[in-house]
C-alpha cells in the first residue's frame, strides 16, 4: 500500500475574487523577489533572504485561509484489471457446419464448449496475471453467466438475436457497481450478429469506441447445408381482384442441382406450389408468385420451403407475414325484369360511383314480344347468359341486385338455390319488388325463401297508390335508415311511394337474424303488426335486403326534394344499403379484432369482441363461443386456447392471450343470432349461426436464421479484431486462446485505477496554527523591516 | 331465354316451381307526358300514345295507353323524369317559375325531348330553345349526338335519326355528366308517329315513305329504352373483358 498526497480546496470564491487574490500574491511575490534581488542599501543577504521567505509565508498563508487549503494524505493500492467474455447465445450457434464437404459437421455449440475447454490452461494463466474473468451470454440482451455454466459454456442457445453491439455498449457505459476496469473483451461467436452492412459498421464503431482489445474466437465453419427463407418482400395492402406480387429470395448452401418445392400459403391453404432447382452456394434464387386475392379481409400468407434431408435446421424454411386485402371495385351484378324508372335510379346511382364494376342485363322483351318480333329489323339485344351468371361466375360478384326480376321466366329460378348458397358464403342480395319479380311465386322455394326476411312462398302482387312508409323502431339505430330519424319531418318531408308488395315477416326471421327497417303506414299482417316494406337479413355469412316496392327512385325525384347533409333521400338510402350490404361498415353483429396483426414473441394478444342486436343497439349477456388454432394445424386441430364469454352492457368481450409461440393464428368467434333451430328442422348449415375470424401472427424479433452462412461471421470476427488489436481465433482450425491475451494499460499519469484504503485530511487554513503562522507571517516581516530601516 | 329462339308461353313455363303463377297485381306503367305551354304545343297529336303503343309491342317496357300532359309549373312534372315538348315555330317565353321548374327537371336527372315539327324547314323552333337552354342551362351547349352514341343502339340498331323528314344527320344534344340531359330531334319524329282517328299515318314521310315510318318508330322506341335504360347497351361493350378478367373462388 502507498501514500499519495494531495491538496484540496475546501472554498471556491467567485471568480473575479480568485483573480483579486492571485493577482495580489503575484505582486507581493514579484515584490519581495524584486527586493531580495536588490536589497537595499545596509541590507544584509541574510535579512533579505529572511524577509523574502516571510513574504512568501504570508502569502501562502494567505492563499491556504483564502480557499481553505486541505492536505488529503490517501492510502492506495492497485485496483486489478477484467476480462469479460462475451458468449453468443443465439439460435444460429445451434447450427451444425464442417471446415469442407468432406468433414462431419459440427455444432458450433459444441465447437465453442471445446475451444473453451481446451483453453482452460490460457485462462489458468489470465488470473495468475491478475486478470478476473467475467463471463457473460448474449443473444438480444446480455446476462451474466453462472459460474458452473461460466466453466463450461455449456446449454442450448435459442436466442432470437445476437446483437453483439448492445453487449459491447454495455461495457463502455460507467457501472457503479464496478470498479474494477476492463482491459480487454473476448467474443466467442459464429460472428452472425449484423444482418445488414449498417449494423455491421455499428458494430465497429462500438467495439472501437471501447478502447480495448477485442479477441474474437470464430466458431462458424465454412460448409453448411441449409435453405433459408432470406427475405419476403410483400405489400401490407393488396386489393380484390387485382393481382398483387409476392417476392421471396431463398438461400442454400450445400445443396447445388438438389430440387425442392416452394409454396405460397394463404391460412394455412396452399396457394401457388412450384419447383426450385438449387443452384450455387449463395446463390440467392428469387422466387415470385402473382396473387389475386378473391375477397376482402386480413390473411396470413406464408412461404414455406419443402425441406431437405441433412438441413441444419428447418426453423428458417418458411416466414410468414399478414396482408390486409381491401375492396377495389365493388362488382355488382344489376339484373331488371324490366327498364322502368326505378332501375334507371339505381343504375345512375351505381355508374356514377368509380368503385363499382357494375354489370347489368335488363330484360327489355318479353317472349310476347318476341312473337311479334320483325325478323328483319337490327337489334342490339343479346340473350341472357344465365349459366354463366349464375352457375360459374356468381361467386365473383360482391353484391347481386334482383331488380323486379321475374326469375321463372327467364329461366333462372332452377338457379335459386345458386343464389341461395352464394349469400350463405358471404354474398351480398337485394330484392326489390314490383310487378314482376315477387308477384309470380318465383322465389318460393325453400332454399331461396329461407334466407330472405320475408315470407315469399306467397306470391305478393304489386299495388299501385301513394303512401308514406314509417321508420320502425329497428330503422332508428339501423345503418341504412338511422338517419331518416334524423332527418327533419321523417318522412312526412319526403316523396310518397306508390307501389308495394306486402308480405309477412318470415317464419323464421329470427333464426336469420331478421329485421324490418321500414314499414307500410296501413296495411298489416296476419298477426296484426305492420307489413315490412324494407327488410334486412344476415343468414350464413351473407346479408339480404328486400325492398318491397319499386318506387324509391321518386326518392330522388320531387319538385321539392330536401335534402339532407347535402345529399339527396335516394342517394342516402342506397348508399347506405350498399355499404351495409357490403360490410363496409365496421359494426357487423359480431366482429373480432386483435389489436394489432403483428405481434412480437411475448407480447401479448387482445382479442376483442363486440355483439350488436339486429337494430345496431350493443347486446349484452350474448354468449359467444371463441376459439384459437394455429393455421399450419388446419381447421381441424385442436385449439390452442378456447373459451366463452359473455358480452358485457356495451357488448363487449375481450381477452388477453400471453406467451403464445411463433407462429400463424387464427381466432373465431360465433353466436347464434336469433333463435337457435329446433332439432327436428335443423340443417347442417344453419343460416342463423354467424361465425367471425381474425388471423395474426407472433414472429421472433429478428431473423436470426435468414442467413446462416459463416463466412461473412468469420470476416467480421476478423475485422473486429483486428480493429481492436486483439487476436483472431479460428476454432474450427482447434486453435486456442492465447495465454497472453491482449489488453489495455490500466494506470495513466493521474494515478487513476488505484484503490483507495483510508484517507486523512489536515486543514491547513484552520485553527491556531494557521493563525499563528500568518502572525508570524505578516509580524515577523514587519518587525524585520523595522529593524533593517525599511518600515 | 327472351332473346333466343322464341317460345311463345301460353302457359306457365314448364320448369316452374310450384306455386308459381303469372302475376295479376298492377303493373308498374311508364307515362310519356307531354308539355303544354302557350302556343301551339301539339303539332303532332297523339304521337306520343302510339310510341307507347308501340313500345308495349316490341318492348317490355309498360307505358300508359294514354301518355298525359303536364304544364311546367305543375307539380305533376316530376312524377316521371321524362318529358316531350313538340312544337312548330318558335318556343313562346316561359314564365320564370317554369324555367326554374325545368331546370330543376334535368337537375334531378330527368330527360327532356324536343321535337321540332318543322322538319328542318324553319329553323325558329331550334333557335328557342338553344335560346331557352341558354337560360335554364347557362354554359350547356346542343351539340350533335355521335353516331357511336349509345341512343342508337339502345334496342335497335339506328344509324339516322329518322323523323317525317330525312333534312337533319343528326340528334343534338346536352350531353353532361355522362348522360343526355337533354335531345333535340330535327326531323319531326312526331310526325312520324300520328296517326289519325282510323289509326292511318297522319303525315307522309318523305323521302322514304312506310318505311322510314319504321325506322322512326325504332328510333322513337331507342329514345325511350335510352331515357329507361341510360347506357347500358354501352356496358355490353366490356362484357367480355369483365368476365375474362375475373378470378373465381
């Protein structure tokens, strides 16, 4: 242990007061030199001498009680010095490779426990030099090792990342902790810890900062053979019907002329499936798929790398990612039993919005008038491609308007069924009455009736004469007629209608969920309510509306047409409708929502859920079954997580799933709107339970097996070394840490990196001897001056 | 299927459901009225009564039997979003609530037919009412209607627009917004269509007699499939390509 002195200023005056007392003991000093260098006559040497040295006792004095000068006497001893190892604890070290094609592979685990053994008598030798040795794992963080697992690097690295910059930050940053300082690093790694060239110069520029040597110990090896899903590159939109493209680059590695498949799966489904002849090592193949996507939602697609025999590992054979596919055009197919004025309204109304690919046929003859027909006279009309609406393309469109459309006779009523099913699987139908289309009994069949909301096993005929329709309580809060309650007036401001088919409320209305929005101001019905004039109907999947009149165009056309928030009645009306019908708006009577279609492993997933009644109002107390699967396990797995819950007063379920492993995920939810059938009636597709389902997906916070080559590891461990002036390592040549590790000098000239043991502090600016000393001081070189004559 | 190999029905068809009849309600009638205004505003008396004669027979369109009239401050203009306005000579000057009320017709999306009696002979009745269109219309211009136009495809194929004459090679029209809000025939269609009480053609057409009668009854029914039907013969046109470019599920 050794003594270090020093001198410490208990007081910091002002600056300008600083200044006043060094600049007098620099004039008292200059003066008193001055003096004893040119003494006054009569003055001894010895008296000058004596008179110079109590000016500069004074002065000192002075200066000791001006900043109450401290003697501070320390105790010191060395502080040591530190080695921290930096292990790689990322997946990619589970990885088995070989120094040539010929060699057995290796983990590289199993590399690293052997460098690390075999190393033992270089460490023996680091803490005879005074070196201690912290020992630490990395992968996305860093953690300090345990001292059984420090002495043998042993375990299984499944870390999602390595991010060697991060543990290197870490070091240079002041620990309190900490004393003792560190004087070299050591990383033992396969060297993937940048996937990216800016990363990899980060990584320099921190390990350079550190101001240390780094030793890198390389664990990769040369030849591996894997294929890897390197990158996807994919919009986060696409939209319906129009084709969107779906790159991947693919990487392999010792598989050169071998063939393998590549899919694109959409929900866990295969989509496109081709195949891939490997070429070179490196050598990335980009692979390209052309999607169509046939319908709106949010889908999971995934590319997915058929795997080959001797793979490292097949964790990075596929990557997933969610793509939201919106609605570009909608397609509407607008079929009229006749041209007449109400579907000259709603033909102008869906032409002039660029959204809708409207597709029309218009009977514009009769088979009357086709008898009469002058064969010699041009015509322009076409037949009518019932087959090819109907039967092959129905599926395509998104919403089907029936307009006054006397199927029957034209040949489409074998085709209800069609229809029917169309609009369980997600379709979009609009009825709209007339003189024709409910009037003959042409959608009496069971397969078409049963999905309507009302009863049209009955054929209803037209009735001409004016009337006003009511708002029903359902129409208040309904979004296609929710604003005539705002309207001022209802409807007594509007145009009367004039015709109307009157029809009952289906048997089984509830079972489809079944709502009247509108109603005849007179007539009524068997049971006494009001005849439905527009009805609505959610069964399967898909939504139904029936107009029972073919007279809302004079909704669009009066003499004294309000208007309301700047549109017309008309526009408010079939606008409403269609979005209703195309479930654009975002209040269906069951909707699942994840908070987000992302999520990192660990976080957490809310799915949330929110019942609506058939007249838009929440519904509590509504039991709704949910269930999780992951999509790689098919529709038939088992849940991953299930349960059921019950909607709150706002109609709202939720619940928080944790911990779910990477991978795809598919929620869904159902309830039964409306009464559940009886048994005796039940069909095994039961138009009233409506099922919704939200995909997602947990991934890894990086891609640590995208590239799991060594060779560019193997370089970067080089460069980082060399950068540092450590020394590289080559493990899979058996190479060894060396005994003398490179490292920093520990001291510098202030003395820092010592221990302090114990302290004394003598103030030299209080108490009676300082006081005495001035005295003697200033007294003393008085006295003296009197005495030689110069006072 | 209606324009395929004709079948006349006498009965219901045979692949029908059960419970399925004809229907026996009333039927959703079209009315073809006609504007009155001072002055001679029926030239060509009951012209509009045989289109619609007339449509009922070749088409499925169901007009009333007998087209109404209507004056342009009537409220009842606006129970159809058509109107025919005929006349011989020059349009009197119509009251300001009637322009007014006219205007607000085609704003609303009706159509408006003028039909010039003259035949191309005096050239008053096309002055009014490009002078009537310049006041309910401001910045709209007649322009002629281009033989591709839908009109004449409507239901027949029409490549003139007959009338009782053949002096005019074309329609004019205010054609805004995708549509024509607005047509003017040249050639006296409604002479074309009269006829006197024993039901005979009340004026010869000149020069191609019975025939261009028929030719302007085509074009008289494409006027009103066009006023019923917009351009939906134009959407046949992208049928092909529509379907063609479509995926299914």
């Amino acid at each position: 242990m050794d003594a270090r002195w020093s001198l410490a200023a208990g007081f910091s005056p002002p600056w300008w007061a600083v200044a006043l007392v060094l600049l007098g003991a620099a004039l008292a000093t200059v003066e008193g030199i001055r003096a004893f260098r040119h003494p006054p006559l009569g003055t001894t040497r010895t008296r000058s001498a004596a008179l110079l040295a109590l000016r500069l006792l004074s002065i000192a004095a002075v200066v000791g009680i001006a900043f109450e000068l401290t003697l501070r006497i320390e105790q010191v001893s060395p502080l040591g010095r530190r080695i921290v190892v930096l292990v790689d604890r990322s997946a990619s070290m589970d990885l088995a490779d070989s120094v040539d094609a010929d060699a057995t592979a290796q983990r590289r685990q199993a590399r690293l426990e052997s460098v690390w053994a075999r190393s033992a008598p270089a460490r023996a030798e680091w803490a005879e030099q005074g070196l201690l040795v912290d020992v630490r794992g990395f992968e996305l963080s860093t953690t300090p090792l345990p001292a059984a697992i420090a002495e043998t690097l042993e375990g299984k690295p499944i870390g999602a990342g390595s991010d060697l910059a991060a543990a290197l930050s870490e070091l240079g940053e002041a620990d309190p902790t900490q004393r003792i300082p560190v004087v070299g690093v050591v990383v033992l790694s396969d060297g993937l810890v940048a996937p990216d060239r800016a990363t990899d110069q980060h990584v320099l520029s921190v390990a350079e900062a550190l101001g240390v040597p780094i030793t890198t110990v390389s664990l990769g090896a040369p030849q591996i053979r894997d294929i890897s899903v390197a990158a996807v590159r994919a919009g986060e939109f696409a939209f319906v019907e129009n084709v969107t493209e779906i790159e991947a680059t693919l990487v392999a590695h010792g598989f050169r002329d071998k063939t393998t498949t590549v899919q694109l799966r959409r929900n866990g489904e295969v989509v496109f499936e081709r195949p891939l002849v490997l070429r070179g090592d490196g050598v990335p193949h980009d692979v390209r798929f052309e999607v169509a996507p046939d319908r709106i939602g949010q889908f999971v697609y995934e590319i997915v790398i058929e795997p080959l025999e001797g793979e490292a590992t097949t964790d990075n054979n596929r990557q997933a990612f969610v793509q939201k596919v919106l609605r570009d055009k909608v397609r509407v197919l607008h079929v009229a039993g006749r041209p007449d004025w109400d579907v000259r309204a709603l033909r102008v109304l869906l032409r002039r919005d660029p959204n809708v690919e409207l597709l029309s046929y218009y009977i514009l003859r009769g088979f009357d008038d086709i008898a009469r027909e002058d064969t010699t006279a041009p015509l322009s009309l076409i037949p009518f491609p019932t087959d090819e609406l109907f039967e092959e393309q129905l599926g395509s469109f998104d919403l089907v308007v029936l307009h006054n459309f006397d199927a029957v006779q034209h040949q489409v009523g074998g085709y209800v069924d069609n229809i029917a099913q169309y609009v369980l699987d997600g379709g979009a139908l609009v009825m709209i009455g007339g003189d024709l289309g409910l009037a003959d009994g042409g959608y009496a069949p069971r397969a078409i009736s049963s999905i309507l909301p009302v009863d049209t096993r009955t054929p209803s005929n037209n009735r001409a004469g004016p009337y006003r329709p009511q708002v029903s309580e359902a129409g208040r809060r309904h979004p296609i007629t929710a604003w005539l309650d705002g309207a001022q007036g209802g409807w007594d401001a509007l145009p009367e209608l004039d015709t109307f088919n009157a029809m009952a409320l289906a048997p089984w209305a509830s079972r489809v969920g079944a709502s009247v929005l509108l109603e005849h101001p007179d007539d009524r019905v068997r049971d006494g309510s009001a005849a439905p004039l527009l009805a609505v109907a959610e069964p399967g999947q898909g939504r139904v509306m029936l107009l029972a009149t073919g007279s809302t165009w004079r909704m669009g056309f009066a003499p004294r047409l309000p208007l309301i928030d700047g549109a017309r009645p008309y526009d408010l009306l079939w606008l409403g409708a269609i979005r209703w019908l195309l479930r654009d708006d975002s209040s269906g009577r069951l909707s699942l929502e994840t908070d987000k279609p992302r999520y990192r492993v660990g976080e957490t997933v809310e799915l949330q859920a929110r019942a609506l009644s058939a007249a838009y109002a929440p519904e509590p107390d509504i039991e709704i079954p949910w269930r999780l699967q992951r999509l790689d396990d098919g529709p038939d797995a088992d849940a991953v997580d299930e349960g059921r819950w019950s909607t709150d007063a706002q109609g709202n379920a939720a619940e928080a799933l944790e911990a779910l492993p990477v991978g795809a995920y598919v929620a869904s939810a159902n309830r039964q709107l409306g009464e559940a059938p009886a048994a005796s009636v039940a069909t095994e597709d039961d138009p009233g339970l409506h099922e919704v389902r939200r995909v997602f997906i947990v991934e890894p916070p990086g891609r640590e097996l995208a590239k799991v080559d060594a060779d560019p590891g193997i370089d970067r461990l080089q460069r980082l070394a060399t950068k540092t002036e450590g020394a590289f390592i080559d493990a899979s040549d058996d190479e060894v840490l060396p005994s003398d590790l490179p490292t920093a000098s520990t001291e510098d000239g202030a003395g820092n990196n010592m221990k302090v043991e114990g302290r004394d502090d003598v103030a030299l600016w209080n108490g009676w001897a300082s006081a005495l000393l001035l005295l003697l001081a200033f007294g003393g070189e008085w006295i003296l001056r009197r005495r030689t004559g110069l006072a | 299927m209606p324009d395929a190999e004709p079948t006349v029905l006498a009965a219901p068809p045979s692949h029908a459901p059960g419970g399925w009849r004809p229907p026996t309600g009333d039927p959703i009638r079209l009315d073809l009225p006609q504007l009155r205004y001072p002055g001679n505003w029926a030239p060509r008396p009951g012209a509009m009564r045989v289109l619609a004669r007339e449509l009922r027979l070749r088409t499925r369109l169901e007009p009333v039997a007998e087209p109404s009239t209507v004056g342009p401050i009537e409220g009842a203009l606006f129970e159809t979003p058509f109107l025919y306005v005929a006349g011989e000579g020059a349009l009197p000057k119509l009251e300001d609530e009637a322009e007014q009320n006219l205007r607000r017709f085609i704003d609303l999306g009706g159509l408006i037919l003028f039909d010039a009696a003259d035949g191309g002979a005096d050239l008053a009745f096309t002055r009014s009412v490009r002078e009537l269109l310049g006041r309910i219309m401001p910045g709209s211009e007649l322009a002629p209607v281009s033989g591709e136009h839908v009109v004449y495809r409507s239901f027949y194929l029409v490549d003139f627009p007959f009338g009782r004459t053949q002096v005019h090679d074309s329609l004019l029209a205010v054609q805004e917004e995708g549509r024509l809000k607005v047509m003017l025939t040249r050639n006296d269609l409604g002479g074309a269509l009269a006829e006197t009480e024993s039901g005979l053609p009340a004026y010869p057409c000149s020069p191609g007699g019975s025939d261009q009668r028929e030719w302007a009854i085509r074009l008289g029914v494409n006027i009103l499939l066009y006023a019923t039907c917009t351009d939906y013969k134009a959407d046949r046109a992208h049928v092909e390509t529509l379907l063609r470019s479509r995926r299914w599920k």
